[in-house]
C-alpha cells in the first residue's frame, strides 16, 4: 500500500492494539484515510495531509470543537485521545488522528424524501447555532474577507482556459463541452457583470465543506458529519446556500427547488435566520459560480482529472440559475 501510515507508533500512542488490516478509503481529494481493523477494534486513521489544514493546533481545534458539539447531541465522531491526552500524533512530521469507525454511507439529494430534506436544513441549523454556542466568540472576525469575485479577472481567465483548450491535444469531448461552456459563460458574464455583490454578510462558525461525501447516513438517519478540516468564522447562509446546491443538483444540471424549500424553511428556523440573509446569500453564491472555474483548472491547469464527472451538471447549474433566478431566490427565503 502506497503512503503507508506508521501504523506500529501510532497504535502504541493510542493503546490500540495491534494492527490487523489497514485499506485506504476512496473517498476525499485532500486528505487521506484508512479503514483500521485491530486486535481492539475498528477506527477510521485520519492523515492530515492538506498542507492548508495540516497544523496540528488547528486540528487540535477542530477536535474540540466536535467533541463539543457531541456533548450537545450533534451527530459527529470525536477523536480519540492518546497516551498524552492529546487527540493529534505527529508522527515523522505528519499529523494523524485516530476516529471511532462509523458504520453509513452517503447520500445525495434524490435519495432523500422531503421529510429527510427538512431534517438535513434543521442538522446544518443545528451545527452553526451549536459552534455559536461552543466556539470562542473573539474568533467570529474572520482574519481577512475576500472581495467577490472582479468580472474583469474572470474574463482573463476564461480566455487563458480557452487557449489550453485549443492547444489540447488529441481534442476530445471533454474539451468540446469545456470550450462550449466557456463561451457561454463569458456572453452570461457579459451581460450581468454590473451585478456583482458586496463584501458577505453576517458571519459565524462554521463546518466550511458540508456535502454528501462529508455526512454519513445510517438506517435512513444522519450517523456522523466527518472531515471537519474547513472549520473556520464565514458567512453562515453562504455556506447552507453552497451545501443544498451540492446536495439537490440534478444530473441535467437544474435544482430540485420543492427540496431545496424544505430544507431551507428547516434552516432558517433552527439556525435563526432571516429570509433576506437567505436572499443575500443566494445572490453571492450564483455570482460566486458564475466565476468560478475550479474544475476546469484542476483538468488543464494540473491534470487533474478527478473533478471532471461532475463538471456536465455543476456548469449547466450556473446557466439555468441565471434563468430561474427568482425561483431559486424564493425556494430559498420564501
């Protein structure tokens, strides 16, 4: 097994046994994680390998904060803590951590009825009035606050990407789409670029990746809410805006607005937010997608191609968004 953990240090510093199987986990793009069996049971191996989140006080932090909100009856997985206390080992430089093996899977929002859709708003609600509740309130002044994204650097990126499209070689339909949406996107930019937004509106604590990969269901009810690496003070509606348009995109690229409504009424109301922060949210996420080319750059910027299933849908988002603007606006705050 390639990037193999140590794992004989870190199971003597968390009096676990002895390692019986060892298999990587699939699932993220910037950490790695293994399935542990041992002779005293089964545990997920967390490395903290994403140079951004890989501090060990900041991961020291997160494991605080889900212990916390564990005490509050949040579903999450704490760490363990080994020999000294300590919920982080640092290993030949590396940070790991050591989860209690939840047993679950994912789930998107097609496999979710209406009544699950009220449930997830009412769980993000519930974990953002909780960091409120547990986290230091010094911390809620985000160190520094991007603007929103300048329409004029969009542009200059979306003829840099075409220039890579033309120049790739043999031309394959991934590029016909690319090239295809690139070009739509610049005219819709074109056309809405004096809509750009102000700076983001309240903020708090927040989870700062909550997506199916990241919650775990088990018998048709949320188990665990896992990787909580993003944690960090942003704009809270920002981010219940980001995770239903993850959770409830269907595959033609448009939004499942009936479960987007119940999710968000359930948001709102257990995390005390008003409809026009909704509102607002809504109108900074769509300019934040109508600029954003991520997966496109992981594809020809790095040869990335991991996002690439992902892209048909979350591009014809951005264009039927624009369509249906009012509609998404009042599925959300009405």
């Amino acid at each position: 097994m390639s990037h193999a953990p140590p794992l004989g240090a870190l199971l003597r510093q968390y009096s676990a046994g002895s390692a019986l199987t060892c298999d990587p986990v699939d699932q993220g793009l910037l950490n790695r994680g293994y399935r542990l069996c041992t002779t005293r049971g089964r545990y997920f191996l967390k490395h903290h390998f994403d140079p951004e989140t890989a501090d060990p006080a900041a991961i020291a932090r997160q494991h605080r904060a889900t212990q916390r909100l564990a005490d509050l009856g949040v579903p999450v997985a704490p760490p363990l803590a080994g020999a000294d206390g300590r919920t982080v080992a640092v290993v030949g430089g590396h940070a790991y951590a050591l989860h209690p093996w939840i047993d679950g899977g994912h789930r998107h929002g097609g496999q979710l009825s209406t009544e699950q859709c009220t449930r997830l708003g009412a769980l993000l609600g519930v974990v953002h009035a909780g960091l409120e509740r547990v986290m230091p309130a010094q911390g809620r002044t985000p160190a520094r606050r991007a603007a929103c994204a300048d329409p004029a650097d969009t542009f200059a990126l979306i003829d840099r990407l075409l220039a890579m499209v033309r120049r790739h070689r043999p031309a394959d339909a991934f590029d016909e789409l690319a090239r295809h949406r690139l070009l739509e996107r610049r005219a819709l930019l074109e056309r809405h670029a004096d809509r750009r937004p102000a700076h983001g509106g309240s903020v708090g604590w927040v989870h700062g990746d909550f997506h199916p990969f990241n919650l775990l269901y088990r018998d048709g009810e949320p188990a665990a809410i896992v990787d909580w690496d993003r944690l960090g003070v942003q704009p809270r509606a920002e981010e219940a805006v980001r995770a239903a348009v993850i959770f409830f995109v269907r595959p033609i690229g448009s939004l499942d607005l009936t479960k987007v409504r119940a999710y968000a009424r359930a948001y709102r109301r257990t995390a005390d937010a008003g409809p026009a922060e909704l509102a607002a949210a809504v109108h900074r996420v769509w300019w934040e997608r109508l600029n954003d080319f991520w997966m496109l750059r992981w594809h020809y910027e790095r040869g990335d191609t991991r996002a690439d299933p992902q892209f048909p849908a979350a591009s014809a988002l951005v264009m039927w968004w624009t369509r249906e603007y009012e509609s998404v606006c009042e599925a959300f705050a009405g």
